[in-house]
C-alpha cells in the first residue's frame, strides 16, 4: 500500500501514520517528494485491506494499493493455464469448447430436441437452465427439480455433460447431482455464501461475470471459490451494463486478455447474454474466439418465437451450425481447434 | 407492447405476428405508418413478457413495452404513500428517519458506544452488520451470530431499533429474531429466493439498490417482496456504478424523485456508501433530504481508523451530531422533523 | 509518480528505470517490498505527464500519479474560494445565483417574456441558446446571430445579465459582445481551442461538465482556460450519462463536494438536463444546493409543449415561482441566500 | 412516435393531443389499451423531433420514437455497403484496411523510421497526430502546421496515404491539403460546426465514436457530413467509458455488427485506445477483424518508452509485425485479405 499524506502534514502525523502501519504489522517507508509525503506500507497488501482505515485520517489523502488483492487465481502463484476437465472435455486447453443449449428447459421434448441438435453441430456441453433468475416475479422461474431431471435424461441420451445454474445454498447438492458443471450467474457473482459452497461440492463452476463487476472483483469471487479446495473454476464474460442500448448489454471481450494476463484461469465468451440479439451472436462469437477465450457459451431453441425466456437472443438450430463451422475457422487461424 | 415491424413487412408477415399475439391472449392493433407496420399488442402488459420473444421473428424490429412492469410497488395501484411502521418509528411520513451505526459490528464496547452516542445525537434506528458481504475473501467477515446477539444487546440498552443485513435464506429467522428491520444488500437485490423469503418473515425490509440495477429492476426486486404478502418494503439508494472514481459509488439522488413519482414506497439515502468518504457524507445527507428523501442511513464508528470495514466513510460521533443539526434545518424547510 | 515493477524484475531493470527518471529530470527513490519493487519519481509531477510512457516497459506493471494533475484551479494553489462577478451578481458567494430562461431562444416574443417572467420570480441571470448543438442535423439549430440580438434587446429590457453557449473560436468575439457570460457546452468540455479562445475573452466562463468527464478532467478542462489568464471560471455539473433510463443523465451531485474539496471554482448546478424532465427539476435544485452548489440554471418556457428544444424539460414560469420559494428556504437553512 | 398517455387520461385530453399532432403535420392514430392509451403519430418521425416537447404536456407519460432518426448512414436508404477510396486502398471491401503510425508526429526521423517499418509491415494507410487534443494544457500539444509537412513528407517517402486528426474548422483546409483522410477525434464527435465544415472538405472522413457517444448519436455525427454531400465517412469504434479500469476505455466490438445492420458505412477498430495497453492490442485487432470491421487503426512506435503521448498502448515495430501476421490469417478465415 502507498499512503499519500495532504499537502502540508506535519512530522507528528507522518510519525502518526507511520506508528499504526507498524501496529498493523507492516513496515512503513517514507518518501518526502516536492509536494507530498507518502508512506509505502511493506509487506503482502492482498491481506493489507484494514490500511485502507487510514483514509480516514485527516492528514491522509489517499491509500493506494499496489498488488491485486487476490493470490490463488493470480498468475504470479500459478503460472501455467489451469484445464478444466469434465468428462472428456478440457477447458483452458488447445480446443474451443462449445457449451449450447436453450436459456430455459421448457419441456422434455425441447430440451431433447436442442441436445440432439447441438450435439451434431459438434458442441461440447450442453446448457440449460432449472432454477431461473428472473428479473420480474410474474416471469417464468423455471421447471426447477423437474428441468434437473430432464437435464438429466438429456445428457444419457445425447452424452453431453451438462452445465446449470445453481441459485442457492441449499440447492447445491440436488443441482451437483444431475450436472457437471455449476453455473454462477451474474446476479449471484458476489453471493458470497454460494461460492463458498459451490467451493465446496467437488465439481467445476462456471463463474459469470456480473454486470457492475469489474475485473478484479470477479477475479476475488473466483479466489472466494479457490480458496475452498476447488481450482476448477471457469470465468466466463457475459456483458457488462454501459449506456448503450442497441445491446441489451456490452459484452467486454477486452476482458478475454486482461483475464488470460492476470489470471491462469480458462475463460468463456457468452455473446448471447452479452448483446442479447440473434443477429450479433456469431460475429461476437467469432471476435471472443479471436480475442483469445478458450470457449463458447450460446443459446440454441428450436422455436426462439415462442421461448418462455430470452427468445429475442436465442438461435435456431441451423444458424448454430453455421456459426459453427465460420468459429471452427476462426479457431484455426489461431492454431486452435473446435 | 409496442410490435414494430421491420420496412417491407409483408401482409403476411403482419398477420402472422398478429396470430401470435392472439395466440398469447392480446388483442393486436395494427397501425401502417409511413415507413413501418407496428402492432400495438392489447391487454396488460405487464404479464406480457412472452411477447417479447417475438423480437426473434426475422420480420420484427424491436418489441416495445408501454407498461412499467411491477404492479404492487406502483402508485397506480397505490397511491397514497407507504408507511413503514417500525416500534414508535415510521419511516415514511413527515418525520426523516435517521438510521445510524458501524458498518460492522466488531466488538460489545465499540457497539454499545456508538449506539448511545447516535442515539443522543437523535439517531431513529441503529444499524450494524453481522454477516458482511466482502468483496475479498481474507477481509473480516462479520461476527455472524455473536454479532446479532450483540447487537441485541445495545438494542435493549438504547431502545433503539436495529436494521441488519441477512445474506441467506437460512439465516432470515435467525436475524428476524434479533432485527427490527431486515437489510437485502445491495449484492442480494436479484437473489430473488432471499426475496422471497423475506417476503415472507414478517418484518420490513431495507432494499438497498445494486450498483447497477436500474429503476425499474430495483422496484421489481420490490415486487417479489411485496408479492409475498409483506407491505413494508423501504429502499435505499446507495449508489450506483459508474467511470467516475473520485467517489466510491456515484448516489444516484434522481432517483430520489423518480422513486416517488413511480411508486409509493419510502426510500432513504445512504450517503456513507454512496460517496465512500466520509468528507462528503454530510453534504450529501442534506442533499438526500432536499431531494424528498424519506431518511438517511450513515456510517458512524468511534474510530474510523481503525474500523474493520468502510473506515474511509465513516463518520465520528461528533460530526455524526453536526450532520443531524444541520440536516434538522434542511429537513425543517421542507416542513419535515427530524 | 509511483511506478510499480512486475514481480521478479532484475536489479539492472529497476537501475534502468531509475536512470530513465533522472533523464526526464525527477529523482528516483526505490522501496524494495516483499513482493514489488516500487520506485517514486520525485518532482512535481503534474508535468509528469511523460513518465506515464515508462509503462512501456516489460519491466513496469503499472506508472500511478500521486498528485491530482492541475494547478490554478486547485484548492492547494488558490484556498480561498473564487467569486465571479457579473454585474451586480456574485457567483461564488453567499447568495445562490440563479440563472433561467429557455433553452433556445425561439422568438422575440418568447424571449422578452420569459425574461420579465423570470426575473419577476428572483432569478439572477438570463440564459437562452442563440447557437445549439443539436444530436442532429435535422432539429433546429438556433436563431444563431439573430438569437444574440435577441439576447441583447432582452437584457436592456430585463436588465438581467446574459448566459450563453458558443460553440466556435470564431463566434467567440461576436458571443462576448452580447453575453455576460460564456458557457461553453457538455460536448465542447475537451475542445481545447475553444476552451484556450475563451480563456483569452475576457468574460467569465460558465464550464459544463462532459457526459462522460471525470472531476479530474473537468478541472483540466478548466485548466486551460485558468492558464490562459482567465480565472472568471465557473463549473456547472449537467448530469453524466449512466446506465439509467429514467432519467436522461444521471445529475451527479456527489462532484459538488468533490469540487468544494479540490477546487477553489464555483459551481452551480442543471437539473434541467440532468434529469431531462420537469417533473423532477424542483426536487433536484433543493438537492443541488443542499450539497452545497453556488447557483443553479434551469430552463423555463412559456409553452413547454411548443419547445423547438427541450421541451420535456423545461419549466412554466408558474412552476418556476414555486421552485423559488422552496430553493430560498432551503438556502437559509445553510445560511445562505437567494 | 408513439405517444403514451397516462392512466386515466381523459377524453379531451387524448384529442388535444390528437389536435397537436395534427398541428404539428402528423396523423394521429389512437389505441386505446386496457391500462393505458396511445396514441402514433403517423409520419417520417426522422424529423419528428418536435412531437418529443408533448412529453411536457401533463396527460403524457412518455414519447417513443419508432424510427432511427438518420437518414442517409442508414441501410434502409442504402442497402450496398459504401466503399471510400483512398488512392489505391479501399476501406469496405474485401481487403482489411490496416492504419498504423504514432500517436504523435514528434520528430522527422521518428516519423520517417515509423512510416517505413510499418509499411513494410503491409499496413495501407500512415496515421500520426500533429494536432493533438490533450486532456492536460501542460503536456505536448503536437507540432501542428510543422507536423503536417512531416507527415506529407512521409507520404512521399513511403507512398502511403495519411490519415490525421483535424481539431478546428479554420484549419480544415490545411490539413485536407497535406492529408488524404480526416480524422474527427473522439472529443469532436459533437463538434457539429467542424463535423458540417468536413462535410464540406472533399476528403474522406474517419469519424471517431465519442466516449460516451451512442450508436444512435454517432451515426447521426455521421449524418452531418453526408448531409453536406460528403458520402465518404469510415466510422471507428475507439472504446467506450465504463467504470472498469484495467483497461483506459472498453472496445466496444458489439457496435461492429450493430453498425453493419443498421448502416451502410465502413467500420474500423483501434484497439490502441481502445484498451489503453500495448499487451491487449494483438488479441482485440484480431476480435476486431473476427467482428466485422473493415480494418483497424494502429499506434507504433519505434521507442514507445520515450513517447510523448500514449506510450504504454504503441506497439514497437516488431511486435506490429507479428500483429500483422496473425490479424492476415483471421482474415483470411473469414474470406478476406490484409
């Protein structure tokens, strides 16, 4: 941590300031510049977060942190790209995988129908949502219990594995049951009490990003889920909310670099949540292929008219496959695979 | 909702959207403007979210809602104001409620010295977290249970009442017991089974707006509450996500009167986590009141420096009784009391 | 300037560094931390602006300023805060100044009327648009140098002194002969010829802060100006642009503070455009000078429904005379006047 | 336009309406809803603007437009894509369009050296700023009248056409003169005069998104040039403000395919801005050209340690190298050239 002193603070407080950094157990280093005194406080700062205090000194102007705040998911503990294996499928590996399936299972034959489908188009994982955040209580919520048993029969009968959201706590181990991969959705990236959980039921999770999240704080949620015993955690980018709204929101691919240089984690692009149109999903699926993402999370409906949730972004099964085969390119470009 | 047909619609494809919107229970109401085919879809739209699937026909632009979405949080359906009822207190009528307290709950002694100094400064209700959403996971917290017991213990010592947060479903009986007024953290505002859950227990809830929820998702998350038979819903603006870093968050006051036009619950500022320093909390704690704010929660510990969480924004008691003395003015122009 | 080195970075890099710093003329100090070596480049580093260019390096993680990077508008180079004075009007003191009138001048009859009708309720100074950047090219522009004649009939009428914006270096000269005071627009803030013109114009400026202006740019902004000779500056907070849609900005009254704490300029307040409806321009004027702003402007038409701009927006003079009488009560109460 | 009514609108209410519609050269078209009456206003609402000051009327709610209110930029009045011609280089087609060169024109041998490398690398176009737009009146402002004769000197030199930044309207056509592409910078995108003036100019415009600019609003800057006959506009998406910090701004590649649907012009991508950083600069050309864009915009610079502007996001001539080799092979994935 640096703490820039006011302009003007005598050499009682800088003393002051000095005597409490020792308190916490670090030890100060003072610079006397032109205009400012600032005092570095040496030592690991990822704990360092009670110096923070100090800004409520009046001779205090500002405390600035030096490291990032979180260990386990940063690359400087672990340098080589963690793989995340499930099943026969590696994330953070040579090949694209491809996660699809519809936003919501409505019904036993639209889930089948979609895993089929999906399946010949050569994805990887198929997704699907039981448990359903749904911005309006008058909205539907999911088929819950019911939809994790579909889920189920769906990955039998297509051999998919399967990844869903889990909402709560207390659901963790019906959803660890019938999926393979638990999905954190961004309206519980800071839920803290379900990471620690999901941290602890001995399965991948696919952590979204939250839409006010920024890069560090997403990075601290995984930490949340690491620091748990389990390192096979999977980031995935799904928009973030600006001022713009031909996008339902911006999905930040600048997030794909930032992520693979501060993190060793796989991350995953979701340009159907991140622009919220059909019509964009593909060159934006293409673009976080490029931009370097180890993988793909896209909504697929047989009947996207009449989806009970996000129909607006979801593709038919044939423009699925046309994507497919233009991202199999991208990939290869990149000396990648799909 | 609002069907606005891409140009070159053809008479087809109108009726087929029309047959939809049948289809769906509304009646269509087509319009042939000069450059576009719309179809008005009739009926209450704020069941109509279905319709906005048909935003994925090829031959349809964009699907617009005419209704706001809630119903009970809206003043249409209520007009007069909510009155939220807490022991002698009522927030939501002439008088501003001023909650006050550490932003944790970190030790008997410094709980109970805060709680008499804001309550002889005129402090309404005591605040105090005992289970604390940190964004990292090596930051303290929260006492958890012993911190409910604590904060027990000064609400019979000051007789004041106490609003607290709640993070998971299994602990809402747990902090029903010891909490006058349950806090929904602004990380929770869509974790819709909390909501719904607190919804059911019987006591009011302080709904803290999420650092991106918009207006219209915050009142939403409200309507879950208040679909669950409980009335006493008060929100609280606290800041919102934006570029600038001068101030922690940017409290959003606009929202202050959108709030009372939209609909008839109470709301209150939070400008402690609103600006994130404690420099600012005053002007902006009578800025909140001068907005038409319903009352005011802020940060108040006996030592900032050496808070556990959120020293930078908190308040000493001292300027804690300045603030009150002048917000009393500000309030008294408006013809409210502190 | 701090530069903070990667982790595991050579000694001949930290050396390389630190010649690098000299060469620009600062010296260099260097705290070697457990885990960060840090090097501070001492001088006055508002012209540091070049040691930015040292994050180039492999070496550098990140180069952090510890100065806020302007001078004459700083309250460390100027404490006492500045008063502006037009005419009988003082901008900056006790008395909160408010200027109103519509947002583009229409007509002669529209004008003179809102002026008498303005000034009979109280306020200060007279704005209108003669020059209006208008989103596009096919709304109405302005009655350009028809509108400054208007202006000019207006103010002998009214004998209130005149707000209005420029848009161009060239209409500089024309715009002062007729205006008390320059306003330079939200979407001209970082139009630095324009801003060195008015710096050299002899007239007060009135600064809008930019839709997407950080405090930190906005004071730069006035930077130029100040460092021009002119040091009649005053800055006008008009709303940012955020997420919400409720609102047209999101007026951030949290930078009136922000200001008061960095700054020596005065600052006023539109919750005209900040908000973009009438109907919560009262309830935000209260709030803006409850934070402490010196002075609002707010936009008043005889017949908003007529408005060629911002209709929506503006206020009936009826609804203007009760804004004043609120606003002056809320003025006295922090013993200030209107 | 749609017009919305509040509930319990009356009779007379929805026909003063009606007749100020009427008045205004429209037809009303009346829906009266179960909750709510609208009511269209049928007519090009591209010049609707006006029917937006009804939304001051008390008896409405809101006023939606239906319409994109550009004319020209839009796909609907040209379906074929526009390409611009510079000498022998053609941005829209088929062949990527790569422009590289230093932010800053700083010195003959730096810009001579930079115009060769990157030339050699297989770039089309030199940029390089003479005047320069900076956020500080105390850093490097650009070698102006003298930059321009530099860079006309490395066009020769090179035989590469130059694009570079033109900030005021009186020098409109001394850069026109020495340039063969005229940059609108993102701070000028609301400059309406200069955008009229370059309109006007003869030469193509590179026409930068603001950092706050809608898609909306920048296709309608866009408008203001072709309006005045200037049919050769190259939009270019140079990063958006949010609040996440690890990177200067957030590239917005969504408005890649946003614009391509909506318009007819040209894009291109600076991911050298757009991110901030010269580490994130290779992954986000390619997820630019993976997007859509017809090409990309590229700081380099020989020494970026020593630049005077944006050093940390220039690539050295090395590194452009290898960027162009991968960028050529994610082209040629999507059947297009470099």
């Amino acid at each position: 941590m640096i703490i820039v002193l006011r302009a003007g603070a005598s050499d009682e407080e800088v003393e002051d300031v000095c005597r409490r950094i020792v308190a916490m157990g670090y030890a100060p280093h003072t610079i006397r510049g032109t205009l400012r005194t600032v005092v570095g406080a040496i030592g690991d700062d990822r704990g360092k977060e009670r110096l923070r205090a100090l800004e409520s000194l009046e001779c205090v102007e500002a405390v600035t942190p030096i490291l990032q705040p979180y260990k386990l998911a940063s690359r400087e503990v672990r340098h080589d790209p963690t793989e995340v294996r499930v099943g026969d499928v590696t994330i953070g590996g040579k090949t694209i995988v491809v996660m699809a399936g519809p936003c919501s299972v409505e019904s036993r034959s639209q889930l089948l129908e979609t895993a089929e489908r999906v399946k010949a188009a050569g994805a990887h994982v198929l997704r699907g949502g039981a448990f359903k955040p749904r911005t309006s209580p008058y909205a539907f919520q999911g088929l819950e219990e019911e939809g994790l048993k579909l889920l189920a029969e769906a990955r039998r009968e297509s051999g998919l594995p399967v990844v869903t959201e889990v909402m709560t706590v207390d659901k963790v181990d019906a959803v660890a049951e019938h999926a393979d991969i638990l999905q954190i959705g961004a309206r519980n990236i800071q839920n803290f009490p379900l990471l620690r959980r999901v941290g602890e039921a001995g399965k991948p999770v696919l952590l979204k990003r939250g839409m006010a999240t920024s890069i560090q704080e997403w990075l601290l949620s995984a930490e949340y889920v690491l620091s748990r015993g389990n390192p096979n955690v999977i980031l995935c980018e799904r928009g973030i909310r600006t001022f713009e709204t031909t996008t339902r929101f911006t999905l930040d691919l600048n997030a794909v670099p930032v992520v693979k240089r501060l993190s060793h984690l796989p991350i995953v692009v979701d340009p159907s949540h991140g622009t919220g149109h059909w019509e964009y999903v593909e060159a934006m699926a293409m673009a976080g292929v490029a931009a370097g993402a180890d993988g793909l999370i896209i909504e697929v409906h047989p009947r996207p008219e009449e989806a009970l949730s996000d129909g607006p972004q979801s593709l038919k099964p044939e423009r699925f496959v046309a994507l497919m085969a233009r991202v199999r390119r991208v990939a290869q470009a990149l000396d990648r695979e799909l």
